[in-house]
C-alpha cells in the first residue's frame, strides 16, 4: 500500500508544481463567485482521490477495479503519464494486451524518455511474442541509460532464442561492466553448447569453476560437454573430481557409466551399474529400466550378455518382482541355460498369471534382433500360458517362419489370424508361410484380404506379383508389379523379382537391368540381387560381367542350387563345359527334384 501511495505521488507531483504557480496569480472569479485556481485545485484533488482508490484496488489486485478508478482519474487529468502507465499496467497483468499496449503509448507519449514506461512497454512486446519490437525497446531504453545493467540482461534473454551468437555478445558487455558473473557465465555457457560450440562453451565453464572450483554441477555440465565433443578421457577425469568429493552420488556414477557406454567401454559401465543397483534409494522401476539397457544391448553383443546376468542378479536379491525373473529367464535362455529358463519362467507364471505384457516385450525385443530361437524358446513357454492371445501367437509364428519351420508356424499364424482376422501383420505373415509351404491359392486369398484392408502397400504387392509368376500367371504378375512400382518406383526387392522375371522370359532386359540396379543401389551385397543382374547380363550376352556378379553373389549369400546352376550356364557360354557341368551335379545336390538340372547334367549342354 505505501509503495502504491509514493508511486501516486510521483504520477502526481509535476500537477502540484504547476498548481502552486497558479496560487500565486491573481484569482479569477466565475458566474458562481469560484475562482478558476480554485476550480483546477478541486479538478485535481479529484483526480488524485480517484487515483488514490484505483492504487488501493492495485494492493488488494482487484485490478479490473483499480482500472475504472484510474479511468475516472485520467478523464480529469489527461495530461498525466503516471495515470496511463498505471491503467496500461493493469490490463498487461489480466492479460488485455491490445488495450494495455495502445494506454501505454499515450504515457510513453507524454514522457519519451520514461524508462518504467518503455520497460514495461518490452514487457508487453515480448508476452505477445513481438520480440523484434521487444528488442528494439530495449536497445532505446540502453541508448537513455547505458548504466541499467538489467536491461542488458533482459536484451540478451530475449535475443537467446533467436539470435544466440548476438545474446552472447550482450552478455558479454554486461560481464565487462561488472566482471565475472555467475549467473551471465552460466547463461553464455549454455547458449555455446546451443550453439555446437563446445570449446567455448567448456572454456566459459571453466571460468565459473575458478569461482568455485568444487562446484559439483559445472563439473557435470562439463562432462555434458566433453561426452558431446567424445572427449571421453577427459570426461572420465571430471567426473572422478566429482566422485572423489561426493562418493555416493548416484548422478555422478550415472554420468560415469554413460561416458564408459558413449564410448563403447559397457564392461566398464557395468560397475557404476552395479553401484547404482545396490542403492536402497533407487526405485524398482529404475533398477530394471537400468539393466534393461544392458540386457538390450547385450542382443546385439552378446558378450555383454554375462554382466546383464549380473545386474539382474543384483535386482533380484531384493525383489520378487515378476518382470526381474522374467528377464532373468530370457538371459538364461540367451547362455543356453534352458533348466534356470523355465525355472525362472515359472516364478513368471505364479507372480504375475495375469499379464502377458513382459512375454511380449522380450519376445518383441528378440525378434526386432533376429534372435529367432531364443524368442521361439520364450513364447512356447509364453503360449502354455496365455494360448488366446493374439501378440504372443503371432511373434511364435512369425519367428517359427523366420527359421524356416513353416510347417509349425502355420498353426500359429493361423491362430493368430482367426484371433484378429483384420491384422496386417498376421494376414501377411500368414500368406508368406502359405507360400513357402506351396500353398499358393491360399496364399494369394490371404493377401487379397489384406491388400483390401491396406490397397497401397507394396510389399503385400510385390509378394502377390511372385506367387502369380510363380503359378505362370504373368499377365497377372506383369499387372501387379507394374501397380506396385507406380506406387513406389524405388522399392528394392519388387524391383529385383520384376527384374529376374523379365529376365528369365529374355524380354525387355534394358529396362531389367534398370530395374536390378535400383535394388542393388539400395543393398549392394544382397545376393539375390547380384544373382539377378548377373543373369540378367547374362541373357544381354555379356558372360564375364554375368560372371562377375554371380560369383559375389555366391561369396555374400553362399551356395544355393539356383545360382550355381546360374554360374554353371555362364561358363558353359565361355566354353567351361567341365566346369559347367561340375557346377550343375553341385547344384543338383542341393536341389535334387530339379529335371531342368538332370537333363543338362546328361547332355553335358543347355
């Protein structure tokens, strides 16, 4: 309330001047007998009262309130900055930017220089997102006064967003006017980083670390900092300073085994992991969240897989949690430990008969890393217990299909299908198996259901324009290869089956040849695909390339009874018939139903 009270009477003060200078004149009486000194005293005791009760509405923040009291106050005395500014500030703060921004100009236009009137005029600017004008008020307001120390501040703050490298600058000033400063310092460190400049953004750092060198948190941000450049050596070397002041910091031994992991060191990350583990103040849900990384991670190395065992070891010792002997399980199964695997997933089935949600999950994770058998091994313990659900049926058909047992997966799939009839996956899944099975009429009935649920999608496409090929139906085929590359002109494998099925009829081997390089542009060690240049060459006469491609795609792909009776033809055509035929009876043995193999391998020709 007094700080409203002395505001009024600086709004008011210059009003006072002026009025004692007209006490002094000679009074002037009107039809009423009341002098116009007089007549302008009232005027402005009203106005000041008015003023007054809109400053007491402020205290209490009835501010819609104080505006009207404040209205009343300038329809007396219009001539008064301190009125506007006061009304302007009001509606800034329920949130009327227009009215606020167009009263505020009026006081701004009494008094130019008014630095509260120009600071509060940026304030309006900035909440309205005007940051241009915002800036270019406080740019005037530093022209008026250079020694306002906080409008630098508040320039560069708005300059962070936008113009990072000129807010710098700004700080920069304002670090020359007082010296180091922590609060700018850390400001200026994070715009470099912003910035991708680490060297500076390290060098700033360090200066707030000669302000106080045992600042634990610039130490860490300067790890951030040295992760981000993969300075790793140096990273480790901060983080032990902090380690050797705060031994049980937990973030710290976070940072610690994030630097070993960035660096492709998780067998040294294991420890902090470990450390981490043991605390009695980590959460359940981070333990496992933590070594589930690992547990990740050693998917794709499985060297690591050990130390996942380990953590998980640690987890266990104080929980029965379901999830932690799930994963347990999994590992068991990943070291072919299949008798700790299903004791472990029978804890499963007693903690947690309920929820199918971590079969799931490990099964997911291992089919994502094409670790095939192990997620079979999971499921099939997965399926027992939950054999209605969809997920866990069609991850055990799936990775069935992925190891060529089709035979099994086709149960599976089925299941799966009958239990969500409209599901991509399944649908697709399930035709992919029917085919490989032979099954080609039912195949193609599979992905028609799919293709009506999903018209545009070029892999279900490229699948139905092989079965047709493979059934002879070429009109059929040539028509749905054409409709997938319309769809996508690049994708590699319908490229690569159009491109093999032109070339096997001899027609149209230019546009073949374009069509195989897409693909191989796409995977350039992709046997079938060398396969298919290599005898689309071939039929174009061009043997030695021809043969160039074959062999690389035996070298990526090894043998197979296709491509070495495809390497068999080409040295036959570069007068190797020896050879031809040696490649033939090897070819046969892999393939021994094969008629087209026998008759050439008799003949000793093509």
């Amino acid at each position: 309330m007094l700080k409203n009270l002395f505001f009024v009477l600086l709004a008011f003060i210059s009003f006072n001047c002026s009025s004692s200078k007209l006490l002094q004149q000679e009074p002037k009486k009107n039809d009423t007998g009341e002098s116009k000194t007089q007549k302008i005293k009232i005027d402005e005791n009203k106005s000041l009262e008015y003023f007054i009760d809109g400053a007491t509405a402020d205290a209490k923040k009835e501010y819609d309130k104080a505006i009207q009291y404040y209205i009343l106050a300038e329809q007396i005395a219009k001539d008064k900055g301190g009125i506007y500014y006061a009304i302007a500030k009001d509606y800034y703060r329920l949130g009327k930017i227009p009215p606020a921004l167009h009263t505020l100009k009026k006081a701004i236009k009494l008094e130019p220089k008014n630095l509260s009137y120009k600071d509060l005029l940026s304030s309006i600017y900035s909440s309205a997102s005007q940051i241009d004008s915002a800036t270019a008020v406080l740019n005037d307001m530093i022209a008026i006064d250079s020694t306002m120390l906080n409008y630098y501040y508040k320039l560069a703050r708005l300059y962070e967003n936008s113009q990072p490298s000129r807010a710098i600058k700004i700080y920069n000033k304002l670090t020359d006017k007082i010296g180091m400063d922590w609060n700018v310092l850390v400001r200026v460190a994070e715009l470099y980083e912003k910035l991708d400049n680490y060297d500076k953004a390290s060098k700033t750092l360090y200066q707030l670390l000669n302000i106080d060198p045992n600042n634990a948190q610039i130490q860490k941000l300067l790890v951030q900092i040295f992760i981000r450049q993969k300075k790793y050596d140096d990273a480790i070397k901060t983080i032990n300073s902090v380690l050797e002041l705060i031994p049980d910091d937990i973030e710290a031994h976070q940072m610690k085994a994030q630097i070993y992991i960035e660096d492709n060191k998780w067998k040294k990350a294991s420890k902090e992991f470990e450390f981490i583990l043991s605390r009695p103040s980590i959460s359940l849900e981070s333990k496992i969240n933590t070594a589930s990384t690992y547990f990740n991670k050693a998917l794709k190395d499985s060297t690591l897989m050990p130390f996942a065992d380990k953590l998980f070891s640690i987890i266990d010792k104080d929980t029965l949690d379901w999830q932690v002997k799930l994963y347990k399980g999994a590992i068991d199964v990943s070291l072919d430990r299949d008798s700790l695997a299903a004791k472990e997933f029978q804890q499963v089935t007693k903690l947690a008969k309920w929820n199918p949600d971590g079969w799931i999950r490990l099964g997911g994770l291992y089919f994502d890393h094409r670790k095939y058998n192990e997620a079979i091994k999971l499921m099939n313990q997965a399926v027992k217990q939950f054999p209605e659900n969809f997920t866990i049926n069609l991850i055990m058909g799936l990775s069935l299909a992925q190891t060529n047992k089709n035979e099994e997966a086709k149960l599976y799939l089925d299941r799966s299908v009958q239990l969500k009839p409209s599901d991509i996956n399944a649908l697709s899944g399930y035709a992919f198996t029917l085919r490989q099975l032979g099954e080609n009429d039912k195949a193609v009935f599979y992905l028609k259901k799919a293709l009506f649920i999903v018209p545009g999608d070029v892999n279900l496409l490229g699948t139905l324009g092989l079965i047709y090929n493979e059934q002879n139906k070429m009109f059929l085929s040539d028509s749905i290869y054409e409709s997938a590359l319309k769809i996508d002109s690049t994708n590699a494998l319908v490229n690569n089956n159009y491109a093999y099925s032109l070339s096997e009829r001899g027609i149209k081997l230019n546009r073949a040849l374009k069509m195989v390089k897409i693909a191989l542009a796409a995977d350039s060690l992709n046997s079938s695909y060398l396969d298919t240049i290599g005898w689309v060459y071939f039929k174009l006469k061009k043997y030695n390339i021809a043969k160039k491609y074959i062999k690389q795609a035996l070298k990526e792909g090894g043998e197979s009874a296709t491509m070495l009776d495809h390497l068999g033809d080409i040295e036959y055509y570069l007068h190797n018939k020896k050879r031809a035929r040696k490649l033939w009876k090897k070819a046969l043995k892999l393939d021994p139903k094969n008629e087209k193999l026998e008759k050439k391998i008799e003949k000793g020709e093509i």
